[in-house]
C-alpha cells in the first residue's frame, strides 16, 4: 500500500523531464506550474520571491535567466537566476526571530535543510511561504518559527531612485572578479608559507643528521630526527594537496566567471562592435582569454606565490654561508636582465606565429563555409597553394618561436648549473678553512636549487605571464564597453507596438572616415501598411532596415515608433516588439520548434502550428518524420531547399506577437513556386502588421501599399509602387 502512494507521489516529477529551462517554459504554456514547484523546494521558492520582490514581467524573463542546460535547480542555481534578474544576494547566519523586518523579503534555510520564503514581517506577525510543503501561510507568530539556520538577503542592484543599472562595465573589473576570492586566496598564501617554511626546515634537519649525528657518531638522536624529516615531508604533501585542491576550485570558478561573463558582454555589446570583424578575428580574441585560464589552471599561479618567499631562502643561505648568498642573488639578477633583453625578441616571434596560425585558420575557415563555390569555378589548385603558403610561414614562424624558447630553457638550466657549481666551489674552499660545516653546506645546496626554482619558472613563462597580463587588460577594456542590455530602470518601455513608423531626416554612417551610408532620409509607414525599400546595391537599404529593428541609432534625424523616439526606448523591448527576417537564413542547433520559439519562448504547439501555416511551411513540416522536433542548424541543413528554410524564418518571425515584420530581400534563393508562395504570405500580412519590406523584385515592389526608392543613401521618391519600378529602371540605363 504504502509502495503505491509512493509511486503517485512522484509520478508529477517523472512526467517533467528533459532540461529545466524546457520544463519549466512547458509548465508555463500547459499551465501547470504546481507539478513544476513540486520538483524542488528551490523551484517552488521562485515565484513567491519574486512576487515579494516586486517583479511583475515573470515569464518571458525568467524563462531567459535560468539555467538552460540544467537538470534541476539548486540553491547556487536559484541564486545566479536572481543575478540574472537583477538581484545580487547576501547570507549570513541567523535565526528568523532574528532577521529585522525591513529585510524582508528573504530566503530561509533551516538547519534541517526546510526552505522557506519569508514574505512580510509586522511585529510579531509574519507572512512566510513553506517551500517543501507549497504552502503560504499568514499572520504566523514569530516566535513559533524558533528555528536557526541562513538567510539570503537579495538587493536590487539598480541605483536607488529607479536610475540606471549598475553594470560591471567599470575599470578594474579582472581585480574586482579576483577580490571576491580574497580570502580564499589569502588562505592559499598562508598554505603556501606553511609549505615553504616546511621546504626550509628539511635542509636544516639534513644539516643536523650531518653534524650532529654523523659527525659525533651519535646514533641515539638519528631516529629522532629521521622521524622529523618524515613528518615534514608528510605536512609538505598533504600540504601541497590540499592546496591544488584549493587553487583547481579557485581556477575553475575564475574560469566559468571569465567565460560565462566575457560571453555575455559580447552577446550584448552593439552590432557596430563586432558584425564588422570577421569571423576568425572574434575567435582569436577570445582565444587569448585562454591564457588567464591556463595561468589559473597550470604552473604559473604556483610560480607566482613561491616567488616572494625566494628572499626568506636567501636569508637563510646568508645565515649559513655568509658571502655565499651573493651567488645565488647575482644568478637572480642574470636571470633578470636575460629576460628583459631577450622578451621583446621573444614577441616578436610569438607575435608572428600567432598571426599566421590566425591566418591559417581563417583561411581553413573560409574553405568550410565556400568548398562548393571553390569546386564550382575550379579553384581546387590555385586555393591549396594559397594554403600550402600560410602552412610555410605558420611552421616557419613557429619553428623560430620554438628555437628561440629553446635556447631560454637551455640558458635557464645553465644558469642553473653553473650557481650550483658555484656554490659547491665556494662552500668547499668554506669547509676547508673551516668557516663551514659540510652538513651546512649541504643544506646551502639544497636551499639553493629551492630558492632558484621558482626564479626560473617565472624566467621561462615571462612570455606567457605577459600574454596573460595583456589578456586581463583586454579583458577590463571588453567589460568596460557600453553595452546594450538595460532593464526596467533604463529606457521607456514599448508596452507594446502597434505599428506606425516615422523616420524624419535620419542620417547614419559606419565610421566617421567613411561616407553616410544614409543622408537625410525619411518616409512614413503607418499601421497595417506594405512598404517596400528599393533601389540597387549600396543604396542603403538593408542598413534602413537595421536601424528600425534598432540594431543601430541614428547619428543624426529621429526615427519614431508611435511617436516615439527609438533612442528613448528600452533597446531589448524594442527588438521584441519588432520581427526581423533577415536576408541570410541562419538555424541555430537545435529543433525546429527551439528554432521557431527564439522570440518567445511561451508559445504554445498550436501558436506554432499557426505560424508555420502562416508562412506556408506547416504542410512541409507534418511531413517530416519527426514534426516539429526534426533537429536543424548543424550538417544536415543543406538537405532542405532554401525555400523550406526562409519559409521557417518568416515563421519564427510570426510567432512573436509583434506588429512590425522587417524582411530582407526575402526572394533570395528561392524557385518561381517558393517566390509565389512568399508573396502570398505578405499579402496574407496586410492589415493585421506593418511590413517594411526590402527588395529589388518589382513582383514584390508591386505588393506594397507605397515604395520608398533609394540612391546613394537618400530617398529619391515615395508613392506608387510601378512609378517606384520605373523609375529604378530609369536609373539602371
């Protein structure tokens, strides 16, 4: 019996599978959030927190802040959803008799591990929501809640006032990222003393068993101090573990921090930043971010914290050997002045290699993306040449780069050798004149090679420590830029755009080096109306289109939605409110359906189903094996004619609620019966959404209530569509 009420209890959760983002977008469209809360006590403390906290616009923003790859939802995992939000959070230890009433809202967590949400707090009265049993309780009295354990205090991280965010944009961003580990660094410093105190006193044991024990042949104290030195070797170990264990969870935590944050601030940087560079110089710049990671995860961290404790070593081979000490300092030194003459060389070549590795890649790039374009004209030959000398001069400049870290490996190792000898030579010359005892010699050899170890593992990766060094200020510079994510507090919130489009004068030009891409342009489109942008290439018109879908602003004029400026208006909203086909097809990884819910993730299966059949691809979609959830967007895209794939596009354009629809030379690629089926599909758009439409087809020129022709950036005419067409033809002869 008892087997059976347990297998209905957890039916609910076996029902929701697949990643938690899915789930939860599934339980909002289905209306079934009560088995979604039920999956953890974390996922039913969501929505009261944020009703608490005041957050009205739930779904669609919260379906963007989870964790899209997750199977479940945790503490940490409900915290960085707040992050994403706009809530950083505190906790500290307390009892909920304890926590003062204007630091409510909050989260709770017992020491039985009971999750619940506090909600309000008046005097001994206190609103609170059980997280474990789903249930919301009022007026409790507080001293019935005597339980103990920590509490998350989340602040909005806006500027008081209602001003705009607080980015991380600032200077410094690397040390301030780097400061939120402070005491798990200090702790790291503190074990790295520990472990070099350690190092020094195993030499000086050594240096005991010679004089003390050897050299008075007393044996009695041998097991003594054997023992000692087996201690010490232990500490050292467990030592040395506990602290790579430390460093691989500081490094790794520092890497997802860098990568997930870097990714982001480019997702949200401008299109003026980034669509202008091409491809492989993206990628190679993200690449040498890699190297602050490599720095975290490999030798170098170590390097660097063993590098100030080299004085103490030194001090004590002064102690033990007086003069002696110079040797080692003036090695030091050699290694020094080495590194600063031979490092702008070592560059150089490095700087070279990178370059043509780039070049190379790139290059390999290219062939990927136009093989059928290389075999089409018959380029095989003359393209593996040009291939056959990017890979001479990337193994050329490699080779140098190879030879020249060889060479400093091989001076460090002689730098090495020859201190060593030194050492020997001299401490030999001590002993004999007696100033020097052999065991403290001995133990100044092995203080020694452990004060220089460190010096020539930062002698042989200076080239590496700058590389890291230039990618922490490319990285403070990257965070540093302007970004276009703004939230509630910054901008005027569309709430919704019906359609009417006024672009007064407007002028935009991509660098200011470079001629106005458009002048002085403007032309009205009023709701519900076809207009279409001609004229021929260069004349503008896909850059018009940018600025309306607010990819740019403009330099100079106003461009107006509903008599409002874009420049006023929230830029994420705006976007939104805006469905944009653009003239390249792009399917990202994944299914159709992922596709299709881009722009709104809350779509139902019928919304779906509606906007493919909006856009004519319903019927070709049924017929595929697996519907909706046919997977596109990697290798197997080429198998679909590109009018079943513009087809998709504009249906994921529609299934957004949005009353502007922008195409782009939307006939591209497409055969007569997939051009007659589009052109179809606009005219079924007439009335119900403003479509800005840009093409250099007079069938679809001729579908538009009116034509906006432009030349060189500047609207020659607005009015009938023929006239728009002969007059193009005109400027054609």
């Amino acid at each position: 019996m008892n087997s059976t009420v347990l297998e209905e209890e957890i039916q609910p959760k076996k029902r929701w599978r697949g990643f938690f983002s899915e789930r939860f977008s599934d339980a909002l469209r289905e209306n079934k959030l009560d088995d979604f809360s039920s999956e953890s006590p974390y996922a039913a403390a969501i929505f009261p927190l944020l009703r608490a906290l005041g957050w009205k616009n739930i779904s669609r923003e919260l379906i963007e802040a989870l964790p899209h790859c997750a199977e479940g939802i945790d503490l940490v995992d409900l915290r960085n959803i707040l992050v994403n939000l706009g809530y950083d959070s505190e906790s500290e230890k307390s009892s909920i008799s304890g926590i003062k009433a204007e630091l409510y809202p909050c989260l709770f967590i017992a020491e039985t591990d009971d999750v619940i949400v506090l909600l309000e707090r008046q005097g001994d009265e206190v609103d609170y929501f059980d997280c474990d049993q789903g249930l919301e309780v009022k007026s409790a009295n507080i001293h019935d809640l005597s339980r103990k354990g920590r509490a998350y205090f989340f602040t909005d991280n806006s500027s008081v006032g209602g001003g705009s965010k607080v980015d991380n944009n600032q200077s410094g961003w690397f040390a301030n990222m780097v400061a939120r580990f402070r005491k798990l660094l200090l702790h790291l410093f503190a074990m790295t003393f520990v472990i070099n105190m350690v190092a020094l006193l195993v030499p000086l044991f050594i240096m005991l068993i010679y004089d003390k024990v050897i050299g008075a042949k007393s044996l009695e104290s041998l097991p003594l101090l054997l023992s000692g030195v087996g201690i010490l070797i232990l500490a050292d170990l467990v030592l040395r573990y506990f602290r790579a264990k430390i460093m691989g969870a500081v490094a790794g935590r520092m890497d997802y921090l860098i990568g997930v944050e870097t990714f982001k601030q480019l997702l949200y940087l401008p299109p003026m930043f980034s669509e202008r560079s091409t491809v492989t110089a993206q990628l190679s710049r993200l690449k040498q971010f890699e190297s602050v990671r490599n720095f975290f995860t490999g030798p170098n961290a170590s390097i660097v914290m063993e590098l100030p404790f080299v004085f103490i070593f030194l001090l004590a081979i002064a102690f033990l050997a007086g003069s002696i000490a110079l040797i080692p300092l003036i090695m030091a030194t050699a290694y020094a002045i080495f590194a600063f003459v031979w490092l702008p060389n070592l560059n150089k070549k490095v700087l070279r290699s990178g370059k043509a590795r780039t070049s190379r890649q790139g290059m390999l790039i290219q062939t990927f993306d136009g093989r059928r374009e290389i075999k089409a004209i018959g380029g095989e030959t003359l393209w593996q040449g040009r291939f056959r000398e990017l890979s001479a001069e990337a193994i050329s400049s490699n080779h140098k780069s190879f030879i020249t870290n060889a060479f400093m490996t091989n001076l460090s190792q002689s730098i090495m050798t020859l201190t060593g000898v030194s050492v020997l030579g001299f401490g030999a010359f001590a002993v004999m004149e007696g100033t020097m005892s052999i065991g403290s010699l001995i133990a100044t050899m092995a203080l020694v090679w452990r004060a220089l170890s460190p010096i020539q593992g930062a002698f042989l990766s200076v080239s590496k420590l700058q590389q890291t060094w230039l990618a922490i200020k490319q990285i403070d510079q990257l965070m540093r830029l302007k970004i276009e994510k703004k939230d509630a507090y910054s901008g005027l919130m569309t709430k919704g755009i019906f359609g009417s489009i006024k672009m007064d004068r407007v002028s935009f030009r991509y660098g200011p080096d470079q001629d106005p891409v458009l002048l002085g342009a403007s032309f009205e489109a009023k709701q519900g109306e076809i207009v279409a942008i001609v004229g021929y290439t260069g004349s503008g018109k896909s850059t018009l289109l940018k600025l309306i879908a607010g990819m740019y602003k403009p330099q100079a004029g106003s461009l107006l939605m509903d008599e409002q400026d874009i420049r006023q208006l929230n830029v994420m909203e705006l976007r939104r409110s805006i469905a944009y086909v653009p003239q390249e097809v792009q399917m990202f990884h994944g299914t159709i359906a992922q596709n299709m819910r881009l722009n709104n993730g809350l779509a139902s299966d019928k919304e779906l189903e509606e906007a493919a059949a909006s856009a004519g691809a319903l019927e070709d979609i049924q017929k595929l094996p697996d519907g909706f959830n046919t997977r596109i967007g990697d290798s197997s895209i080429n198998k679909y004619p590109p009018g079943f794939l513009r087809a998709i596009s504009i249906a994921r354009a529609l299934v957004s609620p949005a009353k502007i629809i922008l195409l782009d030379e939307p006939g591209t690629s497409l055969d007569d019966e997939s051009d007659r089926r589009l052109m179809k599909q606009i005219e079924q758009l007439r009335g119900n959404h403003t479509v800005i439409i840009v093409s250099h087809r007079p069938s679809h020129i001729r579908l538009a209530d009116k034509a906006v022709l432009l030349d060189k950036g500047t609207v020659q005419f607005v009015g009938a569509p023929d006239e728009a067409v002969s007059m193009m033809m005109g400027m054609k002869k």
